[in-house]
C-alpha cells in the first residue's frame, strides 16, 4: 500500500492548487518543497523591483469565488511580496500547510511497474511511496548563471536574480554590473540604478518594453469589478492568452496609418502587454503587420532615451516583437538618461571574462563591486531534468527527452505513468496567464486521477502515438506563428546545448481548454488505461470521504438511524423530517408558485420556481426517494438553490409514490407531467429534464419516452446519480454492501421491491433505461455520479452507453462524495458547487 494517493513536487501556484483540489478529491496527498516558504516563483524572485506583468485582478486563484471576493489587491500589476502574501492568505485559508513540506527539495521519483507505485525521495533521506505524482515543479525554477571564465576569483558577491538574498542588498555606493535585459533585468536595473554609485548594464540583446502605468487599485473600481467576476473568468478561461483582451478585430496591414497609430497610442497610454500583442488579428502571425507594432514601440524609446546613439542600441531589432517576451516597465528606457548608468552592448564587445575586480569584454574592463545575473531559466524542462525521473524499465526523462521534450497535451508523456505535469512542455502554460493556466491543468488531472481511482484503474498513462500527433500539432501552430523567429527561452535557445525545440502550445487557452475536455469526455482518449497489478494485490489508493459528508454519516450514526430496509414505507417518510430540517431552508427566489398539472390518471401537484421574469427555458425536475418517499416539499432547498444556479423556471412534480402506487405510475405521472408543461408552460423554450436517484431514473425514462413517441424535443437530460438498472450486482454494490452510505444494497432491493413487485417488470426499459436496446437519438446528457454511491457503476454504464450511440456526455464524478449529497445543500459545499455546475450546463443547453 503507498503511503500516499498523490505526491506533488513543488508549492507555488501550481503546487498550493494540487494540494487543495486533489485533498477535496478526498486523496492523500503531500507537497514537498524546496524553498523555505511557498510560493515557488514568487518565493525566490525576490529582487527588488520584482512585479507580476498581469494584472493583479487576472492573477489570482478563480477556484473559491469567496477568495475572489475577499481578496484586495492593493496595486493594478502585484509587487512580488503582495503575491507572497496572497499566497499564504490562500494556505492559510485553506488549511493547506498539513499537506506541504517545506525545506524538502525532492531529488528522485522511480517508477515500479508491479506495485504501480512511485517512490520519492528527498533531500532529507526519506522515501516515499504514491500512487501518483505530479510535478508542479516551475516552469521558471532553474535558473541559469553564464559559465563566465573567471566568475570564481571575483571579489565582490554576484547574485542570481532568482536566489535573491531574503534580506535584501544594500548597492549604496556601489559600481554594480547587470547581465541580462530580458523582464527581469529590466525590472531591477531602475532600482539599481536609484542607489548605486554606478550601473554598468551588459545588453546581449535588446528588448521591446511597453509601461505598465501601474497605479493603486481604485476602491470603487473593484467593488464594481467584482460584481461580474465571474463572467469574467469565463472570458479568460475561454480567451486565447487567458486574460480577456478586447482587440479591435482587424487586421494591422490593412488599417489606415492614422488609425493604427490611435489603437496604439491608446494602448500605451492605458499600459500593458496582451493589449498590443492582441490589438490586430495578425499581429504574432505577420511580419508586416508586427512591424508596425516594433516601429511604434523603437519610436517611444527613441523619444525617451536623450543619447540617440544609446536609444539606438536599445531598439530591438532582430527579431519579432512578442515573439520573445514582451517585456513592462514605465521607468526602465528613462533610466539610461541618469549619469550613473552606462549601457555596454556586449553583443558587438562580448564578455570574455570575469576577473577579481570587475568584468572585461573583448574592447573594454568594467571595474565591479557586485555583479547581478538576470539571465534567465532553463525553462519548461530544466526542474523536471534536474530531478532524476525514471519511468516504466527505468527510463530516465533526461533520455527521453533528451532531443527536446514530448508530452502528450503538455501533461503527461509516455513511458511515465500515473506522472502529470502542471503547464508541461506542450501546453499554453508560459505563453499564458499562467494561474488560468494551472488551474485548468490541476483540475483536468485532479478529475483524471479521480477517474482512474473510481474505475480501480491502476495506472494512466500516454500512449507514444497520441503524444507524436500532439507534438507535431504544437510545432504546426507554432510555425504558423512568428514566434520560432526569435532565439527566446521558449525554444531553448538561452541554453547552451539544449535542443532548440518549441515548447509551449500557442494555439489558444480556450481551445487547448477544450481539446483537454474532449479528450476526457472520451473516457481519456489517448492514454491507456489500465489494471495491471498481480492477482490478489489490492491497489493502494483509498478514497476518503468528504469531510462534511462524513460529518452527515456520523451524525446519522449517533442518531441511531436505521437502515432504510428494516422500515416500513411510513417510518422511512417521516424519517425524512429530520433531515429536511438539517438541511434547512433554500435561496430565495423571485416567484414560487403550486399548480395542479393534469395528469392522465389523475391531478398531478407541482411547483414552479421562478428565480427571473424572462425564463430562457423551463426545466422539469424529479425528486429521488425511491419511487418510494419525498416530495415536492422535501426537495424544496436543493430545487431552489438549482433554480437560481440555471437562472430559469425549474417545475418540480409529485409523482405518485411506490407501494401505495406501484411502476408504472411514477413513471406515468413524469411523463405526462413533461408534456403538459411542454405544451402549457414552456411557450416553446427549451425544454430540460433533471432528477436526483429514482427521479434520475424518471428524468431518463421521460427522455426514452419522450424520443419514443416523438413527445417534447429536450434540449438536456439532467441525471444526478439515477438509477438506471435493476442489476445490483455491480461492483459499487458489492462495495457498499452492509455499508451504511445514506443507501445501500439491501436498501435498494427495498426500493425496486415497492416500485415494481413484479419483478419481470424491472427490465423494461421504463424502469431500467440502461436495458433500452437502442440508445441513439436521446437528448445530451449531463450526468453526474458519486463515489461513495452503490448508483455509482450505473450512473457510469448509462453515460457510457449514451456516447457509445453518440449521444453528447458531460459526467461528473464527484470522487470523495456519499449517496444523496445533491439535496444537501447548506450542509455539504459540493451540493452548492454541483448545482452551479449544474446550472451552467443548463444554461448552455438553453443557448445562454
Ligand atoms: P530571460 O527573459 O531569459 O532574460 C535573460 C537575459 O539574460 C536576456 O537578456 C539574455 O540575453 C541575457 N543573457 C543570458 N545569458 C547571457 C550571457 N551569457 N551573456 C549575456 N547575456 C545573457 O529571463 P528573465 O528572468 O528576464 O525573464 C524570464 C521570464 O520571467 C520572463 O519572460 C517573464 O515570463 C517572467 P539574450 O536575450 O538571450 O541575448
């Protein structure tokens, strides 16, 4: 048995995220540290003058929209500590530190093919075992000193930008010489330059730098800003660079020069990078077009730069801009007009070497106290190459990747198994807003690892196949691009030796988005999934249950709750009072009214739940209980909190209960229920159906019946954990057999013995839909499952039946949650967070 579920190596973004979602997921899971603190990149790039170049209101966590809210930022671009802080706001708030080891650099991860398992080892000597590992190690962690001839004998301290001392550096008086002018440089040589005796600045290559126009966040702007966050992060999570850019949507070349100069003063007037990139459609895809956005750029440093021969110099001219990163600051290009700073263009006069007293070039000798390296990262795949990785027969990573890194979709890459990585080589990851970018990643592996657990999968792993496809992909939007035409990091080029190679995915954050989604939705296409452990080996990973659900479990226990089966129908419906109460009243909404439907057999009672005036559609809600209790009442709390989450009408329906009423009945009631609101209520909006367990079950039937008989077209079949099939001899019924769950085996058999005693009836396709022979033709599906649930494996079969007959599927798993735990909103988070789930899809469906 591991020791762990997860091991994550690294705590900044990346790693902090890991942490949260995957012990949410219920895993166990440890994050192992090198730096004294998190934070990761933002824990060592601690030089002064360090700040994000996107905005703080875009770089920032979207997972928790109280942390949004709660949240200020004081500054429009972060200074590196107001991330710190933020960051440990969210450990704190979380209550994420049990789960991460600082001070612990991890130096090892071997792969064991017949224990499936990953064994870790640290700094500090120890071992440990996982079922996976994702590395959140940085993209921009290794960070790189020139191998200067010399550098050794110097006399004075040098330091790295990214090993900052944590006390800071006094430069009073100093003759400092600065290497390096890519965003780091040009961040620190201002505040260098502000205290040194003098600042010598060793340019290799110039770059292009746009202000910022950083300012204090206005108050009054953010409380309107954070009125429609939301929306917001939709826009960066569906946009191309993950922040919403407005561009003007025209093409460069073909606007007049009047005009293109107004769209750029504008945008250097309001400050930023992604405003310039984005301006035109073919600004990073044409040279003539990106020429524009250069000459515009070298013009502003001509007019602020009063030595044109130094301005010159600091024209970037070789290569593309954005193509390298562009670079922010509103005071670097003004600097070179104080006395104390010299520019040296070390690509005309090159170093040659560093000497005890200073820095000589092949024309020239620059006495130096301190040296300061900016020089960059071995970027993408320097963390991982310094970690010794081994995969399936030992194969180290360095080896394999040693003609420049394969990943299939940036995230994982062959011969690795049950091995992630967050913002890879081969994702948007660098080339993005990159929290938007892990947390997509973090999720997508989180729900992968879920997947695999759930299924007793016990590895994941690439196939080489998907991982070529995927590669060559890269590379073919890359260089459709203009950005292969600069030596940047993004290809490697900064490293001496290492295989020029494009690493990040350009095509866009919302697509590469949807690609991973895709991918998922298809029961992870491209990996091969497998249980591959010895006969009788148990696997290792145990899911936990959800902290809240737990709670619900023990108190149900101290209560002395019987199981479902050893009452009778009455005892099971009043039993339901104290949990109605427990649960507590739903949200509020605008308009809650009780009709009488009329139904072939008799009046039908119903509820309408309008949380607007203009509903873009109407859904048509069933309660569970097993064909046996609840009602309209009972549900009231979740079917509001769904009610306001779709934003449209939602009818809840009394059905006739089992044994009173035995099947068909219910099923009856649903459908005509369906009907009559189609033709009376709906006014020809989209049309949807939902429904919890046995309401699941009606839910689904409608949609059969519906398709049958060429009823209601639906535009969604919303099935929360339904009962699909009278079969209860699936594995999650052997699991959660004796077990007390909310609903167990015998409690189910309880169930189909009250719904249909006649159990020849059980096989029709109206009381189990999975027994339908013919699938095709159903309305899309959204189907959402449980893992602590004996509904689980047919909730999971019936999804997988729908896309085999290619009917559209979203599935859900909520992989550390209980039987039932949708209707408990106020008590259990993932109830809230499944109906805004939920309630999205609905919306989708209904066209919003
Ligand atoms: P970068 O962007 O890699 O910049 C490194 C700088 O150091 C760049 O100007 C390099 O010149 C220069 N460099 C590197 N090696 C040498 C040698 N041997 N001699 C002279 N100059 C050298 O790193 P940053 O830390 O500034 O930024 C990294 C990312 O962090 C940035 O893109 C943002 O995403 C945040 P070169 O251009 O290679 O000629």
């Amino acid at each position: 048995m591991a020791d762990l579920d997860v091991v994550v190596v690294g705590a900044g973004f990346a790693g902090i995220y890991a942490v949260h979602a995957l012990r949410s997921a219920g895993l166990t899971v440890r994050a192992f540290e090198a730096g004294s603190g998190i934070g990761g990149t933002w824990f060592w790039n601690c030089y002064p003058g360090a700040r994000c170049d996107v905005e703080s209101k875009d770089y920032s966590y979207s997972f928790s929209p109280e942390l949004e809210q709660e949240w200020s930022w004081s500054e429009r671009y972060p200074a590196q500590p107001e991330v710190l802080r933020y960051l440990n706001h969210v450990a704190d708030r979380f209550g994420l530190w049990p789960d991460i080891q600082l001070d612990t650099r991890v130096i090892a991860a071997i792969w064991d093919g017949e224990t499936a398992e990953w064994t870790v080892r640290t700094d500090d000597r120890a071992e440990r075992t996982a079922r996976f590992c994702v590395m959140a190690a940085g993209c921009l962690s290794a960070y790189q000193v020139p191998a200067f001839r010399g550098l050794d004998s110097f006399r004075g301290p040098w330091y790295h930008t990214s090993r900052w001392p944590r006390e800071g550096v006094d430069f009073t008086g100093l003759r400092v010489g600065l290497v390096g002018t890519g965003s780091t440089g040009i961040q620190v040589a201002p505040e260098i330059a502000e205290v040194a005796e003098r600042l010598y600045v060793f340019q290799r290559t110039a770059n292009f730098a746009v202000p910022n126009r950083n300012a204090p966040v206005d108050p009054e702007f953010e409380r309107v800003f954070k009125t429609g966050y939301r929306e917001y992060r939709e826009q960066a999570r569906a946009s191309l660079l993950g922040v919403p850019v407005a561009g003007t949507g025209r093409s460069a070349r073909a606007e007049p020069p009047d005009e293109l100069q107004r769209t750029y003063i504008e945008r250097w007037q309001a400050g930023g990078g992604m405003p310039f990139l984005g301006a035109y459609t073919d600004v990073l895809i044409d040279r003539a077009a990106n020429d524009t956005v250069a000459e515009f750029i070298r013009e502003r440093i001509r007019e602020t730069v009063r030595d044109p021969a130094v301005a010159e110099l600091l024209c970037p001219t070789t290569y593309p801009v954005g193509a390298k990163r562009l670079c922010q600051s509103d005071d670097y290009f003004a600097m070179y007009n104080r006395p104390n700073v010299t520019l040296v263009d070390v690509r005309s006069d090159p170093i040659e070497e560093v000497t005890p007293d200073g820095l000589r070039t092949a024309d020239g000798f620059y006495a130096l106290d301190a040296i300061v390296f900016a020089t960059g990262f071995d970027a993408m795949t320097g963390a991982l190459a310094r970690i010794d990785i081994r995969g399936t027969d030992g194969l180290p990573l360095t080896e394999k990747w040693a003609a420049g890194p394969r990943a299939y979709l940036g995230v994982a890459t062959a011969g690795f198994p049950n091995m992630f990585m967050v913002t890879g080589p081969g994702s948007p990851s660098v080339l993005s807003n990159m929290v938007v970018s892990i947390e997509q990643h973090v999720e997508w592996i989180t729900d992968c690892i879920e997947h695999a657990v759930s299924h007793e999968y016990t590895c994941v792993e690439a196939t080489s196949e998907a991982e070529k496809a995927w590669g060559e992909h890269v590379i073919e939007v890359a260089y459709s691009t203009l950005f292969p035409m600069a030596d940047s990091w993004y290809v490697g080029a900064n490293i001496p030796g290492k295989p020029r190679v494009f690493a990040p995915y350009i095509g866009g954050v919302g697509t590469y988005r949807a690609r991973c989604d895709e991918v998922a939705l298809a029961g992870y296409e491209g990996f091969v999934l497998t249980v591959s452990l010895a006969e009788g080996r148990r696997l290792a990973v145990s899911v936990s249950v959800n902290p809240q659900a737990q709670e619900v479990l023990d108190g149900r226990a101290a209560a002395g709750v019987p199981p479902t089966w050893e009452q009778t129908p009455e005892e099971v419906r009043a039993g339901f009072a104290p949990v109605k109460a427990m649960i507590g009243p739903g949200p509020a909404v605008a308009s809650v009214r009780d009709i009488i439907i009329p139904g072939k057999a008799g009046e039908i009672p119903a509820r309408v739940y309008s949380p607007a005036p203009d509903s873009p559609g109407t859904v048509v809600y069933y309660h569970g209980g097993g064909w046996v209790l609840g009602s309209v009442d009972d549900w009231d709390a979740c079917v509001r909190t769904l009610a306001v989450a779709a934003g449209c009408d939602v009818v809840s329906i009394d059905y006739r209960l089992a044994p009173e009423h035995v099947f068909p009945a219910a099923t009856d009631d649903a459908y005509d229920a369906l009907v009559w609101v189609a033709s009376s209520l709906a006014g020809g909006r989209p049309l949807v159906v939902a429904g919890d367990s046995a309401g699941g079950n009606l839910a689904a039937v409608s949609a059969l019946r519906a398709r049958d008989s060429s009823g209601p077209a639906l535009a969604l079949q919303v099935l929360i954990y339904p009962v699909t099939d009278h079969d209860l001899d699936r594995e999650s019924y052997r699991q959660y057999d004796g077990r007390e769950f909310i609903l167990n085996k015998a409690d189910m058999a309880w169930f189909w013995d009250h719904y249909t005693p006649d159990p020849a009836a059980r096989s029709n396709p109206y009381a189990s839909p999975l027994r339908a022979s013919d699938m095709s033709g159903l309305p899309p599906a959204f189907v959402l499952t449980a893992e602590h649930d004996p509904l689980r494996d047919e909730g999971y079969a019936f999804a997988d039946r729908l896309r085999a007959a290619r009917v559209p599927v979203e599935h859900r798993h909520y992989g550390s949650q209980i039987h039932g735990f949708f209707t408990m909103v106020n008590v259990i988070d993932d109830a809230d967070k499944a109906a805004a789930e939920l309630g999205a899809a609905i919306r989708a469906a209904m066209g919003g």
